[in-house]
C-alpha cells in the first residue's frame, strides 16, 4: 500500500493520499487550507489518478480544498450527512479563534459537483482499496473514521489495518467537544464504543499530529484510560 501525508494550512492538519502502489488510483482524505499544491505534488511525483476525496468531518481545517481537489480531478466528494451543510458553509462550525484567523480575507465555499453522504458500517470500494466507514460523533455530529486492511510487501498482517481517525482520537488526546455540533458525553460513547474494541495493532494516522497505534492509546492515553479504569490525568483536547 502507498500512504503519503502532510500537514496544510495555518492549522497544520494532516492531508493523506492512499493508493494500492505508485501509477494507480488514489483517494485523499482531508485536503484543508492550502493542501491543493501538496495533492498536486504527491500526485504528480507517484503518478496517481485521485478518484475520490474524503473527509472525516467537515471543519474549515479539514475541509478547504475539498472542492478544488475533487474538481480538478473530476473525483466525488464523500461526506456525512450530519456534516454535509458545512461543505458550503464552514463558518457554522468554526471556533473564535480560528474566524480571527479568517478576518479580512475574501473566501467563498460550495459543493463540489458530485458528492455521496456516508452511513456508519459502510463498506467503500475505492481505487482498489476497501474502507469501513464508521460514524463517530463527538467532535461533530457528522465525524466519520475510515479503516483500511493492511499488510507488507510479503502479506504478513503485522499491522491489521490503518485507520483515518480525523479529529476523533490523536496521539495522547482526543478532540476537543466545545465548537457547534460537538457533544462531550457523545465522544465518550464513541471512544467506549468504537475505538476501545479494537485491535491494537491498528495504526491510527490522525487529523493532527503525529501517527499511533490503538494499543499506545489503550495504555497511555489519559481519555481512554478514564474509560476503562478511571485512572489518567486529562491533556487538553486538540483540533480546529
């Protein structure tokens, strides 16, 4: 498998490109602020064909380039449902700080032409590569985690999957539940329900920061650790 990331824009968030190997198909997962001229770069270095673009939530952060990436390749947008008003109207769920940020520039935003909504447990079949989709709420309403089978060059599973966990989980954190749409006892739930069942070999690459394994967070993240022993001290939570 080809994986390739790299942060965008002012909030640093991790734009990934994921193909079966070099000169195939691929998907991006999160283009933000300025991620058009990296999909561009990466695309062009390993001689790939986006056929879709992705996004774990729809925050300004994460969301950006979503429709000039999608159009230049003529590539549909995946989103879900919860979601989806933010494509054209990012603003709904932007902090304080980050609209100071936006203050005196001119941006508009809109749909891509082709968009798809995601449903939790969806199975996607997409450049050669097969995602589960699974809702995870919290940090929006809409946070959607993608998990993809992996293996090396000789087929060992020595790590079972990948997963794309945008803003829901990062490496001794979690994301933050203070913007609109974002519930605290919601993302409790989905990390009891959605992330402490896995297994921990998984490779978590997140929205921000550096690349996990749900084992590292099962031991030592403090979020994770209330959830099953009531141990840890709470870091502060992380995202646009």
């Amino acid at each position: 498998m080809f994986i390739a990331g790299f942060p965008a824009g002012a909030w640093g968030t991790n734009c990934y490109v994921l193909a079966t190997g070099k000169g195939a198909e691929c998907i991006v997962v999160d283009p933000g602020q300025d991620a058009t001229a990296g999909v561009e770069q990466v695309v062009a270095e390993n001689r790939l064909k986006p056929v879709a673009v992705l996004l774990t939530h729809g925050h300004i952060d994460h969301m950006w380039s979503v429709t000039p990436v999608a159009g230049a390749y003529e590539a549909k947008a995946y989103v879900h449902p919860r979601d989806r008003h933010l494509l054209s109207d990012p603003m709904a769920g932007i902090s304080r700080e980050s609209a100071a940020m936006l203050l005196g520039g001119r941006h508009e935003f809109a749909e891509p032409d082709e968009v798809a909504e995601l449903a939790d447990g969806q199975e996607l079949e997409l450049a050669g590569l097969r995602l589960v989709v699974d809702h995870t709420p919290g940090h929006t309403e809409g946070s959607v985690t993608f998990r993809t089978p992996y293996g090396d060059a000789a087929g060992r599973p020595e790590v079972s999957e990948v997963m794309l966990s945008g803003d829901l989980l990062f490496a001794g954190s979690i994301g933050r539940t203070d913007l609109p749409g974002g519930d605290h006892p919601t993302m409790l739930r989905t990390l009891a329900e959605k992330v402490l069942p896995l297994a921990d070999d998984i490779v978590v690459l997140p929205g921000h920061g550096d690349q996990t394994t749900i084992g590292r967070e099962r031991a030592t993240n403090p979020y994770l650790l209330d959830l099953v022993d009531g141990g840890g001290t709470r870091p502060v939570t992380r995202g646009l």
